[in-house]
C-alpha cells in the first residue's frame, strides 16, 4: 500500500525526500563547521564564518522546501488513499460490501487513511534526523575511528533489542487497528439505535457500560500496551547513547594535546546537537508502525473487494423481453438462522407490463428483486435480455435497465448524472404533484433540503427514479409509509403513467386494494415463486 502512495505521489516524494537529506547534511556540516571555527584562527576563522552564512541560509530555504512539499505529500496521499478505497467500494460486488461492512469501510476512509498521512508528514522529520545521526556517526569515524567502532557497537546492540521489542508492540498495534474496525461499529449503533436506547433505560445503561465503555477501554488497553513497549525500547536506546557519550568521554579526557581538544570538542558539539534528532527519530518509529499497520488493513480491504468487472460492456438501453431461467439464489438468513434459497425461478417480463410481487415477511420478496436487477449473482440459472444470456461480466451493462427506490434507499443531496436543465421542471411538477414543494424543490440540480419525514423522503426518491427515464422500474413496498392519499396518487396515477410510457414495473406490496390494476400478480412464499391467474377485483366500501 505504501508502495501505491510512492507511485501516486513519486514527485513529491523524491522532492520531500531530497529536500529532508540535504537539510540533515547541512545540519551536520554546520555542527561540524561550529567546532572547526572554535579551533581555527586568524583567517581561516573568517572564511569558515562565510561558509556557515551560505550554509545556515541554505538550510533555512531547504528546510521551508521540505516541510510545505511534505504537507502536499500528506494530503494528496490521503486524498489518493480515499479515492482508492471509495473507488475499490463503488465498484465492487454488494455481496462483498455486504461481507465486510460499513464500519470497516468508514475506518479505513478516515482513521486508517489519516494515519497513514500522518506517516508521510512526518517523513521530512525522520529523514532529516536520520541523516544527521548518520552524518554524526561519519563526522565521528573522521575525528576518532576508535570511538566511532564504540559508537557502531551501541547501534547493533540498541537496534537488536529495539527490533525485538518492536515485533511484540507491532502486533499490539495491528491488533488495534482491527479493534478499532469493530468500535466504528459501536460508534454507528450510537446514532443509529438512539430511538431504542431512549425508550428503554436499562438496555441504554447496558450498551454503555457493558458494549460501548469495554469496546473504547479495550482499544485503549492495547494502544497503551503497543506504545509502552516501543517506548521502554526507546528509553533503553537512550541509555545506551548516554552510555557511550559517557564511556568516549571519559576515553578523550585521558588524552593530551591540541588535536585532542579539537577531537573533544567535536564529539561534544555532535552529542549534544544529535541526541533531540535520535530521540525524535525513535519517537516516530511507534507512528510509522502504526501507520504501517493502518497502510496493512486497507490493503487487505481493497483486495478482498473484488470487482464486478463490467464497465466496458455496452449498456442496454431498451429491452422487449427479460426472461429468467431456473434462476436460483442462496443465503443467510437471519429469521431461520439458515441457508436460504431462491427456488428455480422461470418467468418472463415484458415490456410495458405492471407487475405486482405479494408474500409475507422474510418470504424472499427483496432478494428476488436484488437478483432481477442484477445486484445479487444468482447461483444457478441464467438471465436473459431479448435473446442474449447475461454473463458475470455484462451484469453492470444489464443493471442500467433498472431504476429502483428499495426500503433501504439512498437519497442523494442532488440530482446525479441528470441533464438538470431538461428535467428540473419536470422533478418540481413530481415535487408538486406528490405535495413536497411547500417542503422542498430542486434548483440547480440539487435539493433544497433533505429535512423530511421517511414518507417525504421516499416520495422524493420515487421523484430521483422517475427522472431516471430507465425501461424497468422495481420498487420495494414505497406505498408502506405513505398516506391514503399518496397511495391512491401512486398506484391510480403515476404507475399507470409509467406504463402508458411503455416502462415495465415491478411493485413489491401488500395494499390488496389495488392488486386488479396490475396487470400480472405474483406470490412469493418460502422463496417460491409462483403467479396469480385470477387477479381479485378491487372492492368499494361506501361509508354511510
């Protein structure tokens, strides 16, 4: 996943990445510069003070470079971290999105994808400190060869038992993320469930302290554990540099001699000015984990993703005939707690035809629909569109037949990919006709609002589908939660008017009354499907 951010922002990674080495050169050359003008006399000073101006500046322009080039690095990393999970989601099977869930999706768009910014921002401050203790470590071979094998020696010894710790706490920390997918869950049952929560107290205090609280404390726990670990490492990486800064010390002060002060006053200047960078650049080894970790769990989400695969297969703009062969469909159901099954399925739609689907609740109604239009793969049989079977491949081109406003639709806040300029009259007569324009309308191609009941807002969604102009339109019981009035306007009006316009419908609903408009009625019963021959007539009870 990182290695995809480098390709996405290779420009600005070799530009923070250069700028950040050459600022801890200077850094190092100016350190080293310091001690050759305390020792240096006479001319040689002042053309040693010369050099320190040009490099003191440089490094302030370098260093400015570096930090406004690794905040652009950050955020379009971020931004192409987003894009690609929001991408990978959009077109990947709904099964698979099914399968993984919508607080694992979310995390990885904000927490998971923030932290691994967080990474790259970083990036200049680690390159940076890197380079000054690696040029403090060469600086050190060229005053005393002797100290710097000393100095070589404290490096292997910290980075192996750094190394160590790091594989206990990285685990910790890949832990957590995942932890963290599962508390983005709770976080949406907060909003979510909050009617529930309101209406009973003793299931509120129950998710507080015995889900939510656990779930939060749980996170913490093994965040805390995770960063201890790295920072008992970093801390015993600290002693041993003042262990040798110690031990090279005492080992010049032994020493006599002009060159020796020269010597000792170098490895003083390096100590001081290199233990912040080392502390810091330990200090940042826990983020990098971290963001590596957060970099691991996008990954494996954008791979188990997969594609439908179907956007360069021509899309069908009409049909005449649908038909389904022995098409089945299994799954989970939550009722039975058992597999379930679509039994083999034979029917034909045609066009211009207004069907009605009737069965009880958890009969298969809906994913009936969902096969039809292509959102679920069926498991076994075939569909076919006017003579040609749809593959796996074509299933995206055979979905563009359908408009659909399910019981769990999405209302977006505008009109998406509608000439609004054609249409907006249009939608604001449906608007009107369906009483929303005291509520709401449409300018410029978006809503006015989105503050409205369940019931205005799916009479708007069955606005969104019917500007659509597709040739088959399914809607999922959309009369459930409409008034008598809306009812009669939708099954007396706009659905004979959909069907005058030679659309096929597909109705899924219980209003009896109204099942003699259709022109077929189907029954769905334990996934079952089978077809009423004798369609009831409509009864009138006059009220005296």
């Amino acid at each position: 996943m990182l290695v995809f951010l480098i390709k996405k922002t290779w420009q600005r990674f070799v530009a923070t990445a250069l700028s950040s080495v050459v600022f801890g050169i200077i850094s190092v050359s100016l350190v080293a510069l310091i001690n050759e003008i305390i020792n240096a006399k006479g001319e040689r000073q002042t053309e040693f003070f010369w050099v320190f101006a040009a490099l003191a500046i440089s490094g302030v322009v370098v260093q400015l470079i570096s930090k406004l080039v690794a905040e652009q690095l950050s955020e379009h990393s971020q931004a192409e971290l987003r894009k690609l999970v929001a991408d990978k989601t959009i077109e990947a099977k709904i099964s698979h999105i099914e399968l993984q869930g919508d607080a694992k999706i979310k995390s990885c768009l904000t927490e998971h994808s923030l932290k691994v910014a967080g990474f790259f921002m970083s990036m200049p401050g680690i390159l940076t400190n890197a380079m000054i203790v690696l040029g403090a470590f060469v600086y050190m071979a060229w005053l005393d060869w002797l100290i710097f094998l000393f100095a070589l020696l404290t490096l292997v010894l910290g980075s192996v038992s750094y190394s160590f710790a790091n594989n206990v706490a990285f685990k910790k920390i890949a832990n957590a993320a995942a932890m963290q997918d599962g508390l983005f869950q709770q976080f949406d049952a907060i909003t979510d469930g909050i009617k529930e929560l309101k209406l009973n107290r003793s299931k509120r205090a129950f998710f507080k302290l015995e889900v939510l609280h656990p779930a939060i404390d749980a996170l913490r726990k093994e965040r805390i554990e995770g960063v201890s670990i790295l920072h008992m490492a970093s801390s015993w990486g600290g002693f041993l540099i003042f262990t040798f800064i110690g031990g090279a010390l005492y080992f010049l002060s032994q020493q006599t001699g002009e060159e020796s002060q020269r010597i000792m006053s170098g490895f003083a200047l390096l100590f001081l000015y290199m233990l912040t960078p080392l502390e810091t650049l330990l200090a940042n080894i826990p983020r990098a984990f971290a963001a590596q970790a957060s970099a691991n769990t996008i990954k494996t989400l954008t791979d188990e993703l997969m594609s439908d695969d179907g956007n360069s297969v021509q899309v069908f703009k009409q049909f005449n005939s649908i038909q389904l062969h022995a098409l089945c469909h299994r799954y989970y159901h939550e009722q039975s707690d058992d597999i379930f099954s679509l039994k083999p399925i034979d029917l034909e739609f045609k066009q211009g035809e207004l069907i009605y689907l009737v069965g009880g609740n958890g009969s298969g109604k809906t994913t009936f629909a969902k096969v039809l239009c292509g959102l679920y793969e069926a498991d076994e049989g075939e569909i076919v569109v006017d003579n040609q079977p749809i593959s796996g491949a074509g299933l995206d081109a055979y979905r563009q037949l359908f408009s659909t406003v399910f019981g769990d639709y999405y209302l977006f806040d505008r009109l998406l990919n509608v000439p609004c300029d054609q249409l907006e009259r249009k939608g604001n007569e449906l608007i009107r006709k369906l009483n929303l324009h005291h509520k709401v309308s449409i300018e410029s191609g978006r809503f006015t609002t989105q503050r409205l009941s369940q019931g205005q807002r799916k009479r708007l969604a069955l606005v969104v589908a019917y500007l659509e102009d597709r040739p088959f339109y399914l809607f999922d019981e959309w009369a459930a939660d409409q008034d008598p009035v809306f009812k009669d306007v939708f099954y007396r009006e706009l659905l004979p008017e959909l069907r005058n316009k030679g659309k096929t419908i597909l109705v899924i609903t219980h209003d009896d009354k109204y099942f003699s408009l259709a022109d077929r009625l189907l029954k769905m019963e334990n996934g079952c499907l089978t077809e009423v021959t004798q369609l009831p007539v409509t009864q009138t009870h006059v009220l005296a």
